[in-house]
C-alpha cells in the first residue's frame, strides 16, 4: 500500500510511468522485506507480511501528521 505513494513522488501523476514503476518498485520492496526478516533474525524466518508492515507502519504514520498538516492550514 505504501510502494504506489513513494513511485508518486519519484515519477509524478503520469500514468504511464507509475504503473510499471510501481510494480517494480513493489516487487523491491517485497524481495527487501524478505531478506531483512531472513538476516535479522538468523536463526528464525520472519513472515514477509510482518516486516512489511514494520516497514511500512511509520511511512503510513508520516503520510498521515502530513496530510493532518496541510488540512489545519488550508
């Protein structure tokens, strides 16, 4: 859920290029997630969904005060 705001900020609202730069940037940071929570905790494996949700978790909590932000501004 958070790969799609970050390709935004790197490629704009253009269409053409947010899609496959989503799904490559998606397919990254599944791959990442994996190999932290296989390195971090050697001996045991730690599902992909919960270092994703490690990962993503205060990205989600950014977007959230910065969209909180703007709107006691606008």
């Amino acid at each position: 859920l958070i790969v799609p705001h970050i390709a935004r900020r790197f490629v704009g609202n253009n269409i053409k290029l947010l899609i496959p730069y989503t799904a490559m940037l998606g397919s990254f940071f599944v791959v990442s997630s994996d190999l932290i929570g296989r390195l971090l905790f050697s001996p045991y494996e730690v599902p992909v969904g919960i270092m994703m949700s490690f990962l993503g978790c205060p990205y989600f909590i950014y977007l959230l005060f910065r969209q909180k932000g703007a709107q006691q501004y606008a």
